[in-house]
C-alpha cells in the first residue's frame, strides 16, 4: 500500500516519509484506510494540497487535508541516506566528495569494548561548501581470539565512518524558493555530539627562526679541521694511500 502512496505523491517532489494505517469507521465497522506523507519542502506540501479531489487512487478520488504533526513522530535528523539522496536530487549524482581526515583508536575506549574517534570532510566543489563531522564508533569485545577482535576493530571503524558522514551530512541546509530555484548552505552553528580535541591537529614539527645558516656554519668548521690534518692524518681517514710525490 506505502509503495502505491509513494509512487503517486513522489511526482510533486521528495518525500520523506509514508506512512498507511487502516482504521475502523462507523457503525458497521467499516475499514478506511488513511495516508500519510511528509514532504521535504512546505512548498511541496502546499502545491500538493491543491490537487485535493483531483487525485485518483486505487480508481477513486481521493481528499487531502494537512496534517502539523504525526502521532509518536519525532524529528531525529535525516540518517545518511536520505540526506544523500537529498542533495543528489537538487544538485546531481556527483554534486559531492567526501575524505577521512582522521580515523583513530579511542584511548578511554572499556576494557571490554573497541572505540574509534573519526573526522570527516564532505565537499561540494561547485558550490565552493565544505562541511566536517566528528563520530564515535564503539563494539564490543569480549573475545582473546584474533579473528575476534579484529570484527570488533572492522566493526567499531566502521560505525565511526558512518556516524562522522552523518554528522557532516547533516550540516547542509537545503533552501528551496518559491520561484523553484534551490540553494544549499553549510549550518556552522551545529556542534557535533562528540567533542573535538585539538591536540588531533597539533602540528608534529617545530620551527625554530635562526640568525645564521647550520649548512655554512658546519661547511665553514668541517674546512677548518681539513686545514690542520697533514696528509698521512687524511690518508688514514679515507682509508687511502696518499703519495707525497702527488
């Protein structure tokens, strides 16, 4: 039945979620069933609300009406892959790249447990947008065996990788006008569930400033002790017969 509801609702634009029910009505108990769908874009919804008692379904027509909130429905964000599917839909297959800028084992992982920490970066090159998200990903591991862990560790790694992308994914906001032109930006309000150390990114060289250069500085002392060896002492060093006749 939701894939019916989906496939006729699905032509004024995308939809996130469908839901059927059937309900008894009257008093014989007659089952009616009723549809649920919600729309990414309000303006979608509006234009969709319009073709109340114009749509046909299942050779009858049927009667829209809004509904502001379902029951037992929360917004918890959009998962990974309607997010995906989102901006591919406004902005192409390619419109986005993705890197792992940091996949590392947790050090206050449990003892019976493998954690990794993981940061990712998602790019939309054509809109010039840059979006980073931090995950944590934590398996159990109960078990000594080598095959063992390394599921935990393949495990862990991966629900790191896939909760960075969702984070990450999540900060595109998707604007959409009522001329149909649509934009997207990056929410840098948003903070990630995980907190970001910045010790990650401290830089592994330092740089000090100098006066003078250490090449010319040794070159100057190397040609200083050469002067002061007689040949037999510089014979010796390269391990060479030198002849005095030379």
């Amino acid at each position: 039945m939701w894939q019916e509801i989906r496939k006729l609702f699905a032509q004024y634009g995308p939809i996130h979620r469908v839901t059927a029910r059937r309900e008894a009505c009257g008093a014989e108990g007659d089952n009616v069933w009723y549809g649920y769908v919600a729309y990414f874009s309000a303006f979608d919804a509006e234009e969709v609300l319009r073709q109340s008692g114009k749509m046909i379904f299942g050779g009858r027509r049927i009667r829209l009406k809004k509904k502001n909130r379902l029951n037992g429905f929360e917004n918890h964000g959009l998962s990974l892959h309607k997010s995906q599917e989102l901006l591919m839909h406004y902005f192409g297959f390619n419109c986005w790249t993705s890197e792992i800028v940091y996949l590392e084992r947790d050090d206050e992982e449990q003892k019976d447990s493998v954690r990794y920490i993981c940061l990712v970066r998602v790019r939309m090159p054509k809109e010039g947008l840059c979006s980073e998200g931090l995950g944590l990903g934590e398996a159990p591991c109960t078990t000594q065996s080598p095959q063992g862990r390394g599921q935990s560790v393949a495990c862990a790694r991966r629900f790191a990788i896939n909760s960075a992308m969702k984070a990450a994914f999540g900060k595109f906001v998707i604007i959409k006008l009522r001329n149909g032109k649509v934009t997207v930006e990056v929410d840098t309000t948003q903070t990630d569930l995980q907190m970001y150390d910045p010790l990650w990114d401290s830089t592994e060289v330092e740089v000090n400033d100098i006066d003078h250069d250490p090449e010319e500085e040794d070159s100057d002392e190397e040609f200083a002790m050469l002067q002061d060896i007689d040949d037999e002492e510089l014979g010796a060093l390269l391990d060479i017969t030198i002849s005095k006749d030379a």
